[in-house]
C-alpha cells in the first residue's frame, strides 16, 4: 500500500543542522601538512625561535593548552548539554559558560592556535603564513553557515549572545 503525500514544508525538507561546507578538523590539519610540504619543497630558512628547548616547549604549551582550555572544554560542555560537537548535526540550547563565554567558537579557535603552535614547534613560516588562510576557510565556510542556522533557529536569544560575546577572541 502506498504511502499518503506528506506536503513539502521547511521543517520536513531542511535538515535541522547548519550547512557547513568542509569537514573542520580538516582544514587546520590540511594547513599544518601543506606547510610542511612548503617547507619541504622550498625551504624558506627563516626560523621562528632559535633551535632549543624553549621552541619546543612554546610551541607545545600553545598547542596542549588551546585542546585543553579550549577543545576540550568546549566539547564536554556540549556533550554535556546532551548535544554533539559536530556541526552536521541539530544544535538544542546555546551555551554561554566555560569557554563560549570569550569566544562563540572555541573549537576554531583552538583549530587556529594548534597552527601557530605547531609552525613554533617546527620552526616553519609556512604555517604561519598559512594560518589566515585557514581562518578564513573555517570563518566562510563553517562559522557564517553555523552563525545564520542558530540565528534562524533561537533569533534573538543567539542575537543577544552575538552581541556579548566576540566571534573568535
């Protein structure tokens, strides 16, 4: 027996997520292989801190700190809220504690300052260089998208949590 004709309404058709374009762990990760692949095709020689314990130490502490004080926070605050870090699926409830209290988005910037940390580590410019460009990746094609979704879905609550709260710092 055939099923009835369900009219086509937006709550049917869209999907209740934001329609974020690339997958974000990606984009961070693709900067830091392409800097080294730059790196290593054409060396550029310009060292960020001489060699020596406090590169390594820097660069690791940016690194460890922003997963810890940002990524990791931010994900067990959205977990438990009972909602999922991954943008592709419904976000329930804005969060305004811990680190969404700096930055709306706390796991791009976390994303953004594991680069730095590792062209400190590796002493390469390349991945400084390329650093705004994944900013610019994640703010056109993950932020924006996230941003308009949870305005069309909490309106003037998340437009009164855009006006307190900056985007990235």
């Amino acid at each position: 027996m055939a099923e009835p004709d369900v009219p086509k309404t937006s709550s049917n058709t869209e999907k209740d997520a934001a329609a974020v374009r690339i997958f974000p762990p990606g984009v961070p990760l693709g900067t830091v292989v392409a800097g080294a692949g730059l790196e290593w095709i054409w060396p550029v020689g310009l060292r960020l801190l001489p060699d020596g314990p406090l590169r390594y130490w820097l660069g690791g502490a940016i690194i460890l700190g922003s997963i810890y004080f940002l990524g990791f926070r931010a994900v067990s605050m959205m977990r438990r809220s009972g909602q999922s870090e991954n943008p592709y699926k419904t976000t329930t409830e804005i969060i305004e504690k811990g680190p969404y209290r700096l930055t709306r988005n706390p796991m791009y910037l976390q994303m953004v300052l594991i680069c730095i940390g590792f062209a400190i580590l590796l002493a390469n410019i390349w991945i400084i260089v390329l650093t705004p460009v994944c900013s610019l990746l994640l703010h056109f094609l993950v932020i924006l998208p996230e941003e308009e979704y949870l305005e069309r879905k909490f309106g003037g609550k998340y437009l009164a949590y855009k006006k307190r709260v900056r985007r990235w710092i």
